[in-house]
C-alpha cells in the first residue's frame, strides 16, 4: 500500500522542492542571455514555484480558499504558455505578435480560474484539457526538426511534458465523471499528479540546461570553423580539409582542385557605397558559391575580399577548366548592390593537385598565380611574379 500525505504536508513539500529549480533556471538564464528562448524558461519555472506556493501561502495569509485556487490555475496555464513560447523560440520561432496573443490567453485562464474557484470539477475540466494541448505542443515542438546534435536529448526531454499531459487527462477524466458535488479536492489523484509535477519540473530545468550546453558547444564549434560574416569556412578549417583531402587521395588516387578569387574593385566599392555595402557583397558572393559547389566541396573565406573553393574528384584539367567557365558564369551575373544592378567582376585561378608535387604551399601558389594572371588579363597589366600571399604547411 503507497503511504498518502495530507494535502497541507504535500503543498508544503512541493513548494519547498520547486525553490530548487527556480534557482537553477535563474543561473540558466543568466549564464544564456544570448540564446532565444532561457528567459521564458526561467519566468515558467518561477510561475511554477507560484503555482505550488499560492495554496499554501495565501492561506497562511487569510486569503479566502477560492483565491488561491484560482491563482494556482491561472499561474499553472501561464507557466506551461511561457515555456511553449520559450522552446519555439529556442527552436527558431521568433514572433511578436506571438506574445500579444499570448498575454490575451492569460486574461482569459484568470477569468475562467476565478469563475470557476469554488467548484473543484468544473475547474478541472477547464484547466486540463488546456493544459494538456500546451504540453503536447511543448513535446511537438521539441521532436520537430531537431538538429542531429540535439536529437537524443529532446527526445528524452519531451517525455516530461508527456508524463504530465497523461496525469492532466487522468484528473479531467476524473473529473468529467465526478458525481454532482464530490471534493476532487481531496482525491487519491491528487498526490501522484503533484509528485508528477515535482517530477516535471525537476527534469524540465535538467534538460534546460543541457540544451543551452549543447547549444553553447555547437556555436563554439562554428566559430572555430566559420568566417562570421558569411559562414563560410574560415582559413584554418579550410586548410584542414584540404590536409583531410590530401589524405585521402593517397589512399584512394581521387584527385582535387584549389579555386582561389578575389574580389576586383573592393576597395572602391568600401569607398563609393560603404562598408556595410562591402559587407552585404561579400554576403552576395558567399551565397554564390555555396549555392554552386557539390555538397562533398567546400568553400571557404580566406580573408577580406579572397575566397577558395576545395573541389574533390577532381583531376584532369579538362574537368576543372569547364568548371571554370561555369563558376565564371555564376559568380559574374549583376548584382543589385547600387540602386540599379551592377556586374560583380572577380578573379579567380585553379590548380589541381597532381600539378603541385604532393606540395600544399605549391599548391596554393600555382591557384594565386593563375588568379593573378586572370586579374592582370582583364586589366592590362603584368602580373606581378609571385602570388604575395605566403601559407604554411601545417
């Protein structure tokens, strides 16, 4: 037989165990404020405390018993309508007009709590189903298009909002068939559906915080491979993966090219339109190249206005001057940069690998010397006789 506690004992237990996540979910959001979605976390699991507290609290103070309820059920639909909004906004649903409605929903659930705070039934019926949708679209929104790093643990995660989606219908079902009159109040439900609750948001502030490590450790992980104004590669990665390629092609014979360019006229556009101008061509041209390379090549921002691309399976240099030509065609159609479009002028040089002599600096030169001779072309003047940029093997 499961011991029972008496309800004063239990709301005092739950009040005392929510004080714990509160503080949690206060450090969570103070260590995250750059991520979308803590602060609503944190605001919830507060509510929370609110919910467990305003029986026990209100009545200590001499509030009539139907406040209390009705703050337990008002504060209780908050809490689980913020943490809707603080995972659709951890999962990249950010909207404004979002929280309008939100705050409308809030009136509502007071006003529905209040006219319903001295029958224990018709509460129940109100509050669980609404509750129930809520917790489901926690859990729906956590398993929707999960990031292959985030997978396992929403998974694992969403089961908490289940867990206390199923308790909610078990009371409203409860409920629905109560005789006229019965004191739900005091009903055997009532001490697993609190300990489910205890259980809830103990788990939920857990996994909170493991979703803005696992958040903090991939953004890292970006920064140390992505240029942060386009997201390209940056010059370190870049020059792994071309030692990652070097790799394999003496283990397999696969060859590769280096397609290096550079950006003709920078300068003058900083000048004339901006460095934001600037910014939002290099953005225009990173596009471009992403949008042309095989999802097995990689494109990369070297620095400034010179950009790489590593093109794998590459090894005869028929293949690589029509990718060339393609390239060109791509990356030279006009831009709208000014108020009318503008040709995007760029240099670009090749060189595959079986030319360079199993060298990576030599590779790197022979690319530069052809984009140099390619700018020199276009522009009538002798190339200059070295590549000017200096790399180092790793």
């Amino acid at each position: 037989m499961i011991p029972t506690l008496d309800r004063g004992t239990l709301d005092i237990i739950t009040m005392v165990v929510a004080i714990v996540p509160c503080c949690v979910a206060i450090s969570i959001w103070h260590t995250n404020r750059a991520q979308q979605g803590p602060l609503f976390w944190m605001l919830a699991i507060i509510l929370s405390l609110l919910t467990y507290a305003a029986v026990p609290v209100l009545q200590l103070l001499g509030a009539p018993p139907g406040v209390a309820v009705a703050m337990n059920n008002t504060s209780s639909l908050t809490g689980m309508l913020l943490l809707l909004e603080g995972n659709l906004r951890f999962t990249g649903r950010v909207s404004p007009p979002r929280l309008r409605w939100g705050a409308a929903a809030v009136l509502i659930f007071m006003a529905i709590s209040i006219a319903n705070r001295d029958d224990a039934a018709r509460r129940f019926l109100f509050h669980d189903p609404i509750a129930t949708l809520l917790l489901l679209a926690n859990a729906v929104t956590l398993l929707r298009h999960p990031p292959a790093s985030e997978r396992a643990v929403r998974i694992v995660a969403s089961a908490f909002p289940l867990l206390m989606a199923s308790m909610f219908m078990i009371r409203w079902g409860v409920a629905f068939n109560a005789p006229p009159g019965a004191d739900l109040s005091r009903h055997p439900i009532v001490m697993p559906l609190m300990l489910a609750g205890i259980v809830f948001t103990l788990g939920w502030t857990y996994f909170a915080s493991l979703f803005c490590y696992i958040r903090s450790q991939a953004q890292l992980a970006r920064q140390a491979r992505e240029d942060s104004l386009t997201g390209l590669a940056n010059r370190r990665y870049f020059d792994e993966a071309v030692m990652r390629e070097i790799a394999r092609e003496r283990r397999t014979g696969a060859g590769f090219a280096l397609v290096t360019l550079d950006l003709d006229h920078f300068k003058q556009i900083n000048d004339r339109l901006g460095h934001a101008a600037g910014d939002r061509l290099l953005i225009e041209v990173s596009r471009r190249l992403n949008g042309f390379i095989r999802q097995t090549d990689l494109a990369a921002r070297m620095g400034g206005d010179e950009f790489a691309l590593l093109l794998v399976n590459i090894d005869s240099a028929a293949v690589l001057e029509s990718v060339i030509a393609r390239l060109r065609v791509a990356m030279t159609a006009p831009t709208d940069l000014a108020d009318e479009p503008m040709p995007l002028a760029i240099s670009m040089g090749a060189a595959l690998w079986s030319q360079a002599n199993n060298d990576q600096v030599l590779l790197f030169r022979l690319a530069d010397e052809a984009m140099y001779r390619d700018k020199a072309s276009r522009k009538g003047m002798r190339p200059p006789a070295a590549a000017g940029r200096e790399l180092q093997a790793a």
